[in-house]
C-alpha cells in the first residue's frame, strides 16, 4: 500500500484564518447554547460511559482511547463544555459548541471549516438508553470529540467542513454525507493488521461496537472516495458495509488529493451501489454474508446503539 509518512506532519502546520461569516447566516446558529444537567442527568451520563468504556479495548483505535484520556470524559457526570474547548484548542485548534437540536447543514460545514464542532445539549433519558433518534451530549462528546485531539483527523475533519460549500454549490450533499457517514460514523481503521473502531456511531453504543468487528454479516472493504460517494447506506440500523481505513493519514491524503469538484462533476444524483454491495473493483477484507439484511435488520425506529 502507498506510504503516506512522506506527507509533511499536519501537526505542526498552523491553523487558517476563519473563513468569513457567509451573508444571511443568523448570530443565532453560532452561539453556544450552554445548559445546566440535573444529577439525574449527569447519572445517565455515568451509566452510558461505565457501559460503554468496558468494551474499548481491543475495539476503539489508539488514538480515540489517547483522546478520552486527554479529555479526561470520565472524570463523573456530563463534562464540561468550556473545560473540554481548551484542552482541544491547546492541542488542535478545534472547540466544542453546545447546539439545541440538529442544525441545517450549511450552519455545520461553517462550524467545522472553523474547527468548532456542534454537540447536542441534551442526554437521552432513561427510556431512550439503547435508542435514540437525535444524536445526544454522549454520542457528540463521547463519540465525536476525543478523535478532535488527533492532529491528522482534526485536519480531516476541517476540510470536510470546507468541502461541505462546495457540496452546496453542486446540489451534491448526499454524496458528501455518504462519506462522512463511513468515515467520521463508521469508519474502521487497520492497526497492526487487525481491525479497530474510530467511527462515533459505532463507539457510542454497544451493540455495533462488537457488530462492526466481528458479525459474520457485514462486508470490510478498503475505502475509496470515488465508491463511497456512490454508496447508499442505512441510517437506522446497523450497517451492511464498513469501510477501513489504514491511517487517519490515508484518509486525509484521500479526500484532499482527489477533490471535491472533480467527484461531484461526475456523479448521478442518486446512489449508484446498494449498501450491501461488493464491487470486483473493492479490495475486500470480509465479504459478509449479510444473513443480518437478508432477515430484514431490526424493522423500522430508531437504530441500536
Ligand atoms: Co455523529
């Protein structure tokens, strides 16, 4: 495979001006909605990561498990915003915003273009434990941000920000979600030679975090830009394809050398693979049998995490 350690350290390069503030964009949208947890709240909070720290070994990459540490996320109850934004701004740049709800995505690609990351505010409550429709404070915090202290994912992360105007501009924002969701949701990644998690999705529940690695069902393939962009995929259930990764290097010296512009020229408005498919094309590290899909996943609602 490519040696991609010829590519300059992104650590040490310098972090780029923000980029203005697009006309019509509401001050609204980009103020940090604090709130306050009640002890029941922050309970949840206790319970979710207990949960979900016994499975990180052997699952979780190295560098999400350095990023937990760093970020010291278990130190008790929902951490703290503002505590968790300057560890991260020491180390890569980025910060954390607490937002309400979902926000439209041109407000989110302003967001990571400025390495600020959008967590929901608000936890799950008890009856939601296992599902949840809307991403919650655990799985933005927990999933999401100790990846932001790696230096590499934290360049990935800002370009895919800026690639996001550019997706606006082509009418080609499914494609470029298709790829977040098996990178930054999904991802898998090599580590000497066996497979391990950094995708938020799956790290933030249990259920996939052993599913992804080890289910008979669901195919590894290598990823390419090109296919992924062309992949339909599942939003609420587990998924029928992962792709892997070698290093956050590789994923970085992917998107940005192949560009954004030359992909969406070229694409069809809708997906041209199933998400089940195997392509000749594919470098396949498990071709799954998918028994899971063929039994219909879970049925309809929100998917396990
Ligand atoms: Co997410």
């Amino acid at each position: 495979m490519t040696d991609y350690s010829q590519i300059p350290d992104l650590a040490s390069s310098v972090y780029v001006a923000p980029l203005r503030k697009p006309a019509g964009l509401a001050d609204d949208w980009l103020e940090p909605a604090q709130r306050r947890y009640t002890v029941a709240e922050h309970r949840i909070w206790d319970e979710l990561y207990a949960r979900q720290i016994e499975l990180m070994p052997g699952h979780a990459c190295r560098e999400f498990m350095l990023g937990l540490e760093r970020l010291d996320l278990g130190r008790g109850g929902v951490p703290d915003f503002d505590a968790i934004s300057e560890e991260l701004r020491s180390l890569t740049g980025w910060s954390v915003v607490p937002v309400p709800m979902l926000i439209p995505d041109h407000v989110f690609y302003y967001h990571l273009a400025n390495r600020r990351f959008p967590a929901g505010n608000f936890i799950r409550t008890r009856e939601q434990f296992d599902y949840i429709q809307e991403p919650d404070v655990f799985h933005d915090v927990y999933g999401h941000v100790p990846l932001l202290t790696d230096p590499v994912y934290a360049s990935y992360m800002e370009a895919y920000g800026r690639a996001g105007w550019k997706a606006l501009k082509y009418n080609r924002l499914k494609a470029l979600s298709a790829l977040y969701w098996y990178t930054v949701e999904f991802g898998l990644i090599l580590e000497d030679d066996a497979l391990r998690i950094y995708g938020a999705g799956i790290l933030s529940g249990p259920t996939e975090t052993v599913y992804s690695l080890e289910a008979e069902s669901p195919n590894r393939i290598h990823l390419s830009v090109d296919r992924v962009m062309r992949t339909d995929y599942t939003i609420s259930d587990l998924q029928a394809t992962y792709f892997v990764i070698e290093s956050f290097r590789e994923l970085f010296h992917l998107t940005e050398q192949r560009g954004f512009e030359p992909i969406y020229e070229s694409l069809a408005p809708g997906f041209q693979y199933a998400k089940t498919a195997a392509l000749d094309t594919d470098h396949i590290y498990h071709r799954g049998t998918q028994e899971y899909e063929l039994r219909g996943g879970r049925g309809s609602g929100a998917r396990p995490v």
